[in-house]
C-alpha cells in the first residue's frame, strides 16, 4: 500500500464530517511537507508524500485533520500534522 493511499475509513469520516474541512494556501513545498497557512490564521506543517508534486507555493489547498486528508487541485491523499 502506498503511503498516499487513501483508505476507505478516511473517506468515510471526511463525508461524515464535512465541517472539519479547513482551508487554505501553500506558503511552503518540499518533498515530503508542506507548510500551509489556514484561513483562521493558524500555519501548519503537513507531512504528506510527493508534496511538492501535489501543491505548489500560492495553491489552494483543503485539510482534513480527522481524517488526516489533504484535498489539493483534485486530488486527495493522506496528509498528517508534522
């Protein structure tokens, strides 16, 4: 299993929680993170795999923190606080 597999029970608590969804903007990619600046004002550092090839710096992105997802230009893969 990769690690950017999204597994069926993440799937199942971001739709079952859909207020949990927080947005924001990539203010830094790297490899294996991303540091991301939420609209509430919180910046947070995110380990998710091939992030730099997920989200570039100015990309909306969308995060999930109970079910550890990030939502970025389409596509969803596993993103956990760093």
């Amino acid at each position: 299993m990769s690690r950017t597999t999204v597994l069926p029970i993440q799937r199942v608590m971001a739709d079952a929680n859909p207020a949990a969804w927080r947005d924001g903007i990539v203010v830094e990619a790297h490899e294996a993170h991303l540091v991301v600046a939420f609209l509430d004002g919180a910046v947070t550092r995110l380990r998710v795999a091939d992030a730099d090839a997920i989200a570039s710096v100015g990309a909306p992105v969308a995060h999930h923190p109970v079910a550890e997802l990030l939502s970025a230009g389409g596509v969803r893969t596993t993103a956990r606080a760093a």
